[in-house]
C-alpha cells in the first residue's frame, strides 16, 4: 500500500524484453535502502525489487502490467516517480494507493498558471463513475485532486514542489500517464452494482 507522496525519482540505466516481460536496471538515490522482494511504486505502478548491484536494482514487468500501463513506453534514461510502501502507523499525507494502475490517461494541456501548473487528462469514459470532483487520483503514482470533471477528462493543479520533485515536469500533451483511480470508490461502485 502506498500513499501517492513521491520519495524520489529513478532513472532507467538499461531496459530489455525477456519473452513478454519488460525488464529494467534503474538508479536512485534510495538503492542502497532497497532489498530484494520488496515493492516499490515506479510511476504508480507497485513492482518487486528483484537484484540489487550498487547504485542500481532490476525489476520486472509482466505482460498483464504492460497492457494496463504505460511502462511499455519506457525508454533507458527516462525519469520515473519513486515510493517506498507506507508504514502502518505512519501518516497519511497523500490517499491509500495500492499500485494497481486501472488504466492509461493522455495530456491533452499542460498550461502555466504562474506559480503553478494546470494538467488536463482524458481517459475511457467506462471509467467515469470512479472519479469525483475534489476526490484523489493517483497520476504517475502521485496523489493529486481532480477538478473540472467529465465523463472522459479531468484537471489537476500542480504545485511548485510536486512539479520540481517528480517526473510530472516531463509530461507534455500527448503523453500518456499511469492512472490509479480511489479505492474507497472502486468499492462503492462494485458494491451498488451487485445490490441493483
């Protein structure tokens, strides 16, 4: 479990296909706290630390994870959103993000607002009943709230910090990006529609 509070970005050292897994060696600044089968959010998307060596460790993406992301984009050099799972008993800055990405959303703005930055996404309007005005969405595995809602896109507001911290600055319109809806409404809605 997550909480969508960005510890640090990763950089992606060498990437590679093993039969339909994509493979990746990425480095940053938290390796060397890092052990093997430990999950890490990488883009919002909770993958198994799998070898470590230095400043770099391997993960893997299965085929199930490359169809519901956007990890199969991922290019070596490429920046990505890093966090550690929670700690029970610490505090919850952000939402309770699992790590398992529902779907792919694209920029379609990205506009300065001076002092700080507006970012429109549309996403599969089969997934308009799980996203609310105000409510979280987890972006790139950052925890953020969603405005201006439609039954296909949304906006979110994007502070210096967030932006200067992760890889939310890289994003430009036509980018697609990982997105995790709330879980508390996931199972509003799955609940309603088995009592209909």
């Amino acid at each position: 479990m997550f909480t969508g509070i960005i510890e640090t970005t990763g950089r992606i050292e060498q990437i590679s296909e093993e039969g339909s897994n994509l493979v990746a060696w990425i480095s940053s600044a938290i390796t060397g706290e890092l052990k093997p089968d430990q999950s890490l959010a990488h883009d919002g998307v909770c993958l198994t630390v799998e070898e470590i060596e230095g400043e770099k460790y391997r993960i893997s993406a299965v085929a199930e994870t490359l169809e519901k992301t956007c990890l199969g984009s991922w290019k070596q050099g490429n920046l990505v959103n890093l966090e550690r799972a929670m700690k029970l008993g610490s505090r919850l800055d952000g939402h309770l993000v699992q790590g398992h990405v529902d779907t792919t959303a694209t920029c379609i703005l990205r506009e300065n607002k001076n002092g700080s930055w507006l970012y429109r996404f549309s996403f599969p309007s089969t997934f308009a009943d799980l996203i609310i005005e105000k409510g979280s969405v987890c972006v790139n595995g950052i925890s953020l709230t969603a405005f201006d809602i439609a039954d296909d896109s949304f906006s979110v507001a994007i502070i210096p910090y967030t932006f200067e911290h992760t890889g939310i600055k890289l994003v430009e319109p036509g980018m697609k990006v990982n997105i995790e809806f709330d879980m508390v409404g996931k199972y509003i809605v799955r609940n309603l529609s088995l009592h209909r």
